[in-house]
C-alpha cells in the first residue's frame, strides 16, 4: 500500500516537537510538503499557504497545527480540494465552524479527524476502564502551567478565538469527558482576564457529572514545577491522573508511568480512518469551553505581557 501523501500546515513548536517526529515513525505517511508562512522543515518543500501548497502539490491529506483562529478557512479549502483533515485541538474557535466542516467533509467523501492528544496519554484508557463500573464522587482538576515557557511570544492565545488558559485546560476538559462515565455539565465559572486582552490567563469551572461535583482550576501562571492532574474520588477510593495523564495511580497501587506514544497513536488513528474514509470528531471538550465563556463571571485582572 502506497503511504499517504501528507502535507503539514503550521511549522511551529508543536508541528516540531511533536507532529514531525510522530510522521517520521509511521510508515504509512509520506511527509510531502509544508505550508507555513514562517517555518520550513529541511529536505521537504515549502510552501506559504495552504491553497498554494494545495495546488501545487500532489497530496491526499493534511493536518493542520496552526492556532485555531482561521483553521475553519484553511480546513475547508482542503476538503474542497479533496483531502482528508486531521486538525490539532482546539479544532476551531466555534462550534459552528467544526460542525461546518463536519457537513463538508461528510459532502466531499474525506476524512475529518478531530485531535484531542492528550486522550492517547498512557493513563487514560486504563483510567476510563477502571472508572467504568464505580461511583464516582467528586472531581478535581488543578492544570497549571507557565505561559512564557510553553507559549513563548505568541500574543494570539490571549487574544479574541485564542482560548487563553484554555488551550491548555481544554486537554483536562478532553480526559474528564473520556473517562467519566456520565456527561460533564458546567454549572457556573470565574474567568480572570488581562486588561486589554480577550481570552483569560486563569480559570475555575464548578461541574457536574451524573451526582458527582467536578471542579477544575486552570492556571497560566504557574511558575517551578508544573501542575496537570485529575483526581477521581470514587465508592472504591481515589485514581489519580498526573503528568497530563501519562502517570497512572488506581487505590492500592504504585504509579505507573508508560513512554508517551500520544502523537504516534493520533496518526496510527488517522491511518486507519483516512483508510476508511470516516469522520471522527468529538465536540465535547470544546462545548465545555463554549458554556464556560458563556456563563462566567469575567474579572478583569491587571496587564500581562510576555
């Protein structure tokens, strides 16, 4: 079977980090071009854009690891070129634009695939197993991080459709709603927003899911050592997620931590449903999103700058 020709649109740190070496480790694709207005990767033609790179180049597939405002435009000129999609998460910045894509690539016969990475994370299957039969009594989610270390100089994640702190919590948000046996609902929320700025540097959500109160506490300021965790109170004691999922700890057992095979297993998954020609989008986490900037009490906090 011939590899999928592959191009990568959005040349920055987690199209290298992440993207390009999961790319390189699967036979099944064939890195073909990029398309980026500012990065190029060494041995492969670039191109400044998408619908050039499109139309240049022979391809059947792209995934898209640009930010999230303008990935509606640059998904949907792909599908109206015929290749399949696999898009970074957030997926877009609305609701409206994922389901507008869902529609065109169900119209055009391609794939649409939705990425939630941090769902591969080696806890989280053997988390949503365990939690399957047991009643769940409480939720905590502490996600905290530092936004000069993992963002560096990019003013569009506070801005109008650049989520702010949750770029990051939305990762909790896409675990709570895999390994939780019942739907997650947000009841009420704070937002702290920078002067100036459109999108919140911290957060707290106050959920429910089933008769069991979820709370999460998105921080972009955290500073040392860095804080991704889920605690599960259940009838048959607590499981805790750490490390973004990827350490594992059930009541009365050690932690377990496996090798991080997120990004392998997102394009394994893209294999088989470019192969298949399915559709495979999950809004959950980003509707979690949606009602949190719907209902929350907005604080405007002091100036930020990088």
């Amino acid at each position: 079977m011939e590899p999928v020709r592959l191009g990568l649109v959005g040349i920055g740190k987690i199209a290298r980090d992440q993207h390009l070496p999961a790319i390189a480790g699967n036979e099944r694709f064939a890195l073909t071009a990029t398309a980026s207005r500012h990065g190029r990767v060494d041995g492969v033609t670039g191109y400044d854009n998408i619908a050039e790179m499109a139309a240049a180049c022979p391809l059947d597939a792209v995934s898209l690891c640009t930010p999230p405002d303008g990935r509606y435009q640059q998904a949907l000129a792909a599908i109206e070129a015929g290749l399949h999609v696999m898009l970074e998460k957030p997926p877009a910045v609305t609701l409206s634009h994922v389901e507008a894509l869902i529609e065109a690539a169900r119209a055009a016969n391609v794939t649409l695939f939705a990425t939630w990475h941090s769902r591969e994370a080696a806890g989280v299957g053997p988390a949503r197993a365990w939690l399957a039969d047991k009643h769940i009594e409480a939720v905590r989610i502490d996600w905290k991080e530092d936004i000069r270390r993992w963002h560096p100089g990019q003013e569009w994640i506070l801005g109008p459709g650049g989520f702010g702190v949750f770029d990051p919590g939305i990762n909790a948000l896409s675990i709570a709603t895999s390994i939780l046996p019942h739907e997650l609902f947000v009841e009420s929320a704070t937002m702290d927003v920078p002067e100036g700025r459109a999108s919140p540097l911290a957060a707290s959500l106050q959920m429910r899911s089933g008769s069991a109160e979820v709370r999460a506490e998105f921080d972009f300021l955290q500073t040392g050592p860095q804080t991704w965790s889920i605690e599960v109170d259940t009838d048959h004691g607590t499981l805790r997620l750490t490390q973004g999922g990827s350490v594992i700890q059930r009541p009365g057992e050690n932690e377990r931590t496996e090798p991080d095979l997120e990004y392998a297993r997102l394009y394994e998954r893209f294999a088989h449903l470019v192969a298949e020609r399915a559709i495979d989008v999950d809004l959950r986490p980003l509707r979690l999103v949606a009602d949190a900037f719907l209902i929350a009490d907005r604080r405007v906090v002091e100036p930020f700058a990088f």
